[in-house]
C-alpha cells in the first residue's frame, strides 16, 4: 500500500491525524479541493474552504480545527433562580 509523502501540515494536529490515518493504512489526501462558498455576481470568490483530508475509500471530507488557547474565554455560569 502506498505511504503518503512527508509534507507540511498547518499544524501539529493534522501531522498527528495524518500519521494516525497511516498506521491504520488509511489512504488520504491533503487539501485536495476547494469549495467555493461565497461568490459575487461576476463569479469572484468571495469565501472558499478547502477541507483538510480526503478519504477516498470512505468518499469523506474532514476539516480539523485547534482552538487557539489565547482564544478560548470562561463560558458564564448562569444563575439558577
């Protein structure tokens, strides 16, 4: 079975689900299509997303996101009346 080629990931929880897929021999792609989500009405993009990994085998997308810790606030508690 073909191993993916080492490459640059955004950041380190993609190299870790990358490396994860591997050693289950999970064949994936790594950001293999853009999807446009926005255009205006002379067809220029205006918002586009280009997901993460393709698994073919399961004709699946998957974005994966990390929360930035410097963003991450307190949810309030709400009183109980």
């Amino acid at each position: 079975m073909k191993r993916e080629q080492k490459r640059e990931f955004a950041n380190d929880s993609e190299q870790e689900f990358a490396q994860l897929l591997l050693r289950h021999n999970i064949q994936y792609q790594y950001e293999p299509t853009t999807f446009v989500l926005l255009s205006n009405s002379d067809g220029n993009v205006l918002e586009a997303m280009s997901p993460d990994f393709y698994l073919e085998e399961y004709d699946l997308f998957i974005e994966l996101t990390v929360m930035k810790q410097e963003l991450v606030t307190k949810k309030p508690k709400r009183s109980q009346s």
